[in-house]
C-alpha cells in the first residue's frame, strides 16, 4: 500500500513538475512574443545604392532556401505530426548538412544571373541552423545587390516537442530577404492577416510581405516578396492573406505601377492539379489552388509546370516517391510581359523548394 502510495505521488511530483514548465514556457512565449507594426519601412544591409532601371527586361529568382536545415537528407518531425516527441527524427538537422545546403544554397545564387533574388526561410539567428546568417553570407556572394530583410519568425524558444525540454526546436530568427541589382527608392513589410488562436500563435510565424519600390520610367515597379502560411487547415489564414494581396495589388496596379508578386504561396496557381507532377501520394497530402477569379483578366500566374518546386517533408527525399508539386511562382499585373519561367532543378539538395527563375518585360 505504501509503495502504491509513494508511486502515486511520485507520479502526481512529475506531473507538478510537467505543468510548472509548461506555464512558464507559455508565459515566457507570451512576454516575449513579437509584434509586427502593420508597416514597417526597411534599412539596406549594405550601402549598394543600385543603378537606375533603364532596361525594360529584367530577370528575377525566388527560392525559400529552407533555413539550410531541409536539404534531401531531412525529414522534418513537426510534419510527422510530433508536437510531443520526435523519436527517432532530429529535432534540427546535423551540422554537417546544413554546412553543406548552406554552401550550396550560396554557391548556386552566386552562380545564377539574375536583377532580383527573392528568399524565404532566411535564418539570420537560429537554433535550428547553428545561428549562421545566412541573410548575410548570401549578400557577401551578391556585392552589386542591395539587400532588405524582413523578419516573419522571430521566437526566443519554440517548445516543441514538448516532452524533449532539452531538444526543443529553440530560438529562431529568420525571414524574408530580397537582393536587387537596381536602385531600390523604398522598402517595407507590410505584416499579414491571420493569427493561430493563443498560445500556438506565440511559437508560429508571423507572415508578411516585403515590398520594394523601384523606378521604372515614369512609374514605379512594385516588386513584392511572399510567404504565406503553410500549417492552416481549411486555408482560413491564406485565405485573409490573400485578400490583403488581392487590394494591396489592385491598389498599384490602380496608380498605374507595375506589380509582380514572386515567393513560396503555400499553395498551387488557378489552373494547375497539385498532384500532377507526384508519382506517389503515400500520405495523403493535398494542397488547395488560389481562386481562378482573384484579379480580373490580364494578371499572370507563371510558373513552371513540368518541374516541382516542392517536396513535402514526412521523410527524407526520395525520387519518384516523395509527393511534390508547385506552390512557388509569380504573379505578374497586365502591364508586365513573361519571356520566360523556368525552375531550376536542384533534386532537392538544398532545400524542400527549388528555385524560380523568370524573365519579365515592363509594357
């Protein structure tokens, strides 16, 4: 009887002891839980004014880098759905691989010509990527680019898995980052609509957008770097995303400017099946389309169809295996002309998404 009572409170002390952490990481999360300003205008990392926009063709490269840490080797635990325990899945990939998607994320930048680089998953100081900043280290490869970053994810300590308080995800600090070769006259993030309900909205992203305002002619080229969210079921969030972008856009494009959009959506273009590039859909996985009528005719989706951009993360890479699809492209206003789009196939080496890589025409 003793002993079944000495388990008992044994038990009822872990319990205490379990409770009194996950109060103080609630309350910790919440103190310091960022606070996006509704608009924020942005300083450059460097002092590269740019040069004058005179050529009416320009070319552009979207990639969310995966903060080095979602190169082929990964599976990523929180989309195995283990919020409590990891098990056998690393809470953070092993150093030796990040070095590596990290390399190689800047050599293949270094590498491609492009006027404007648009990154999502940029980390500047995280736990989950050794604390590298990458926002810097990709500038250092780019020195005739001036470099504006936006933060969308920036939490002291995210706790999960819960039951592995000294294994946690940790610190992370990481965002947006647009590189541009020609003048930029002003930059600013701009937070987005949508919150998960408290306390999960402390440890999640706090999605933006980070405009640039260029000179182009007598107008202005609205270039717009976007991460919308992933982890929302049912699209409630993107849905209030979008339509921010929806008026956001409709708004330039009114003034008469010029207005490309280009990132990681979280989901496929109007017109394109979300599973027509996968061989295999072991888990399951689905991913809903922007509405067919979200502007009016004139605005261009590009993208590449033959090529995924994305591989979903429940394991590590496997060609021919692992589900992928197309959740990274442009959205381009009627005044602007695709020459071309193409996504450069990488095999994931690097990173869940491959880059996009397109050539455009002011009209």
């Amino acid at each position: 009887m003793k002993s079944i009572k000495r388990l008992l409170k044994g038990i009822g002390t872990l319990i205490g002891i379990f409770l009194l952490y996950v109060i103080i990481v609630i309350a910790h999360g919440t103190i310091t839980d960022f606070q996006g300003e509704a608009s924020l205008s942005l300083d450059p990392l460097n002092d590269q004014s740019g040069v004058p926009l005179i050529d009416s063709t320009f070319s552009v490269l979207i990639w969310n880098v995966g903060y080095a840490g979602l190169g082929k080797e990964t599976a990523f635990f929180f989309d195995q759905g283990k919020m409590l325990h990891a098990g056998d899945t690393p809470t953070r990939t092993p150093k030796e691989f990040v070095e590596k998607n990290a390399l190689g994320t800047k050599e293949l930048i270094k590498e491609v010509d492009a006027d404007f680089f648009l990154l999502q998953e940029v980390d500047v100081h995280s736990k989950r990527s050794y604390y590298i900043n990458a926002y810097e280290e990709i500038a250092s490869v780019l020195p005739e680019h001036s470099a504006y970053f936006g933060v969308n994810y920036k939490v002291k300590r995210v706790p999960i898995p819960i039951l592995q308080p000294f294994s946690v995800y940790g610190q992370v600090n990481s965002g947006l980052a647009t590189y541009s070769k020609y003048a930029v006259k002003s930059a600013e993030r701009f937070q987005l609509p949508g919150s998960f309900d408290w306390p999960n909205n402390i440890f999640q992203l706090d999605r933006c957008m980070l405009v640039q305002r260029i000179d182009a002619f007598d107008k202005e080229l609205v270039l717009i770097n976007v991460h919308n969210s992933a982890y929302d079921k049912g699209g409630v969030m993107k849905a209030q995303q979008m339509a921010f972008i929806q008026s956001f856009c409709k708004e330039e494009y009114a003034k008469g400017n010029y207005v490309l959009l280009g990132g990681d959506w979280n989901q496929c273009p109007p017109d394109f099946a979300f599973d027509q590039l996968a061989s295999s859909n072991p888990f399951g996985y689905s991913q809903i389309n922007i509405e067919e009528d979200f502007l009016p005719e004139g605005w261009k989706w590009c993208y590449d169809p033959t090529i995924p951009s994305n591989r979903k993360n429940r394991t590590a890479y496997i060609e021919g295996e692992s589900f992928v699809t197309v959740i990274d492209f442009y959205l381009a206003s009627p005044n602007i002309e695709l020459l071309d789009v193409q996504t450069i196939d990488t095999e994931f080496d690097y990173s869940d998404h491959q880059p996009v890589k397109a050539s455009f025409r002011l009209r």
